[in-house]
C-alpha cells in the first residue's frame, strides 16, 4: 500500500490563474493558511494568453438579442468570430438551451448594473494593488476604441450607447475624421468609432505571476502539476481534498478552476453550467507604428492591445468541449480581419512572438457563479467568468475571501448563485 503524503490547510484553493490567486491575496491577509493547488503551472490557462482588458464597457452579458442570430450565420464561415462543433453532447445541448432562454432584454437589463458595478470595483482594486505592494503588471488607463468599417455596425454600438450610460460607462462618438486622428499615424478603415475613456488594459500573465510571487511572501503555499482526484466529506462538510501529490485536510476549499471547474464540481453533485469557449490570441512585435491603448475590430469581434513592446490581437469563441488543438484556419481568420481595418498593420510583417489558445469558462447567462454550495458549508465557488475574468479578478477574489471569512461580500450576489439553473 503507498504511503500517502497528507498536508493539513485552513483553506485549499483549486486554481492558479486570476481568479484563484486573486482569491489567495486578499485571504493571505486574515493570517490564515492557504494552499493553491493546480493540474498546471501558475496562469497556464486562460488567464495567461488573453487580450488583458478591464473593460467597463463589456458590461453587456454575452447572452444578448441577436446574437443567436449573428451566430447562426457565423457557423457557415470556418474563420468566423464564433463557432459551435457539431456534437451530441446532452450537457452543451442543455447549455444551448438556457443560453437561448437568456437572450433577451430583460436578462440584459438586469446583467448590466451587476457586471459594471463589479468591474467598476475591481478597477478600484487593482490601483489599491499596485499602491499597496509595488506590483507592475503594465496596467494603463487610456479607454478602448470600438472601430467599425460598416454603419450598420455603428448604429447597432450608437443604440448601445444610452443604454451604458444608464449604468455609468462614458462614451464618446467619433465620426471617420475624428477616428483617424484618434489612431494618429496608423491608418484605420473605418466609417466610425465609439470610444469608452474607463476602459483600461494590463499584461495578463505578468499581473497574475506577480501577485503570485507576492502571496508567497506572504506564506502562502502553491503546488502546482497537481491534479484532483476526490474529495472526502463529513455531513455537510467537506474534510478533505485528494490529490495526485497526496491528501490536504482543509476547513474551507474554494473552487476557481475556469473551464475544469464543472468538472471538479460534478465530483461533489454540483452541476455547473460551464462550457469551455476557446479563444485565440497571437503575440506579435510591437511595430514602430501603433496606438497606445487597446482597440476593438466590432464586426470580426477582434480586440488588439499594447503590452509593452509587444501588441496581442485576440479573438473567436469555439465551443469544441475541454479541447486546446489550435485551428489554423481561427488563426488566420484574426490575421485577416487586422488587415481590413488596419491597411498599414500587416501583421504577417511583424515578427510572431505567439499563437495561443485557451478556454473561457462560459455560463448560459454570461454572469459567473460567485457563493457558497448549497449543500456544503465549508465550499465556495468562483468561476464561469467567460472574456471578463481579468476585469473581476480582483473584485471575485475580494468576495470570495469574504465568504470563506464569513463576512459581508459587499454585493448581492444573487443574480451570481450557483442554483440559478437548477
């Protein structure tokens, strides 16, 4: 019989991107002891290669009017924004299913106020971060800028636009003019452009391995290349996390995996409402010739941004299950798309630094799960947060280290409940 290494913890932490090492930071601070454990290295997944945006401005959910529609159309194209892989898989048809019945205005109105409010705070947050421990992570302020090469996607952002402005995002309309100067020498194909001043951009992987660093100074422990195999449990409680590096005791475990948390949830009974959506991203060497704030191509649902002296170019979702094969032709559907918006921005010249893929934790509703288990008392849940995880990193891991502390989360977190499916 092998002898297994057994490790006692206050609380055991499942994930090492944003979300859960978020989470470890703010509960670092209560003095008690904290494991993360991960199946990867810190930020493996899909916080590492992402487009790095805190965007206030993405505060419409992704199941929205018409987008079933838009999607629908995207499916006949191999290089659209959006795919589905055909499939007979009872939990993505369920998934199809609830996202369908979400798409609606009322879901959207209700959403907005939830996600601006989140993101507003964790903009907050990710100041006091850099005040408080020195972290630089390259996070800037400079707005985004929404280009479209058609008006009818311009209409569509200008109707958008009352409707931020109830919940406190800043818009800006800018007419052909205004937009090339806005680009300054890098010159743009577009009819228009609207541009959100709130909006503010960091390096992913650089923020999240710092603040890494940081909680280990702190006394928190990170084992990584471990995988869960189980868990134990008393009542309601749980007591135990098995995995392939031996057993933890723990008091309090938290469940931050992204993509692999519903997995790991069904363990416990716990049906989570995640499929994975994959997006790609591609590093290039910043060119003489750039903007110095990240930029949206609207119709090809295309984002660039600035990283130091790099740019990344970001974009797709392909719901293909927990599948990490890059799809060349997804690739050279983002390469193209730069170049009918950005003539001079040939990005075949720049010299590839990276292409990327990760897998977005996406909820039918577009909200992520944020609270405890029902039936467990000592179990929370933080995932599901889709494109927006960089943007409610910080403000998911303040609440979450509230909730094991058992102290007031600031929020209602009822729209966030891990039952509203069930």
């Amino acid at each position: 019989m092998i002898k297994q290494n057994k490790t006692k913890a206050d609380i055991v932490i499942i994930g090492a991107g944003v979300i859960g090492i978020c989470t470890a930071y703010f509960l670092s601070q209560s003095g008690r002891e904290i494991i993360v454990v991960d199946k990867d290295e810190v930020c493996s997944g899909c916080s590492y290669g992402n487009a790095g945006l805190i965007v206030p401005s993405h505060c419409v959910p992704l199941a929205e009017p018409g987008v079933i529609k838009k999607g629908m159309k995207w499916m006949l194209n191999p290089e659209s924004p959006f795919y589905i892989k055909p499939r007979l898989d009872r939990e993505l048809l369920d998934w199809l299913w609830r996202f369908r019945g979400a798409c609606n205005e009322a879901h959207v109105n209700r959403s907005m106020p939830v996600i601006s409010d989140l993101t507003f705070e964790s903009l907050h947050l990710y100041n006091e971060i850099i005040g408080n421990d020195g972290i630089n992570f390259g996070f800037e302020q400079r707005g985004s800028l929404y280009l479209c090469n058609t008006k009818k996607a311009l209409d569509e952002l200008v109707e958008k636009m009352g409707q931020l402005q109830t919940v406190g995002i800043k818009t800006e309309l800018f007419d052909q003019v205004q937009t090339q100067q806005k680009m300054g020498e890098l010159k743009v194909n577009a009819v228009g452009s609207v541009y959100y001043p709130q909006d503010a951009h960091l390096q992913p992987a650089r923020f999240v391995r710092e603040l890494a660093k940081k909680i280990i100074e702190f006394g928190v422990k990170i084992q990584s290349k471990t995988e869960i195999l189980g868990f134990e449990r008393s009542g309601n409680r749980l007591t135990k996390v098995r995995t392939t590096r031996g057993d933890i005791e723990a008091n309090e475990v938290v469940i931050a995996s992204g993509a692999w948390s519903s997995a790991i949830a069904s363990q416990l009974g716990l049906r989570l409402k995640i499929q994975a959506g994959k997006g790609y991203s591609i590093t290039l060497e910043r060119p003489k010739v750039s903007a110095n704030f990240p930029f949206m191509l609207v119709e090809k649902k295309v984002g660039v941004t600035p990283m130091g002296d790099t740019i990344r170019v970001a974009g797709t979702l392909e719901m293909a299950g927990l599948n990490l094969a890059i799809n060349e032709r997804r690739v050279q559907g983002i390469f193209k798309s730069v170049s009918q918006y950005l003539p001079d921005l040939d990005p075949n010249l720049c010299r590839l630094i990276e292409v990327w893929c990760g897998l977005r934790p996406c909820t039918p509703d577009g909200l992520p799960y944020l609270g405890r288990a029902e039936n467990f008392e000592n179990l929370t849940v933080a995932a599901g947060h889709a494109m927006i995880g960089i943007s409610l990193g910080p403000v998911t891991g303040r609440i979450a280290s509230n909730i094991v502390l058992r102290e007031d989360p600031g929020f209602d977190l009822t729209p966030l409940r891990l039952d509203r499916f069930t």
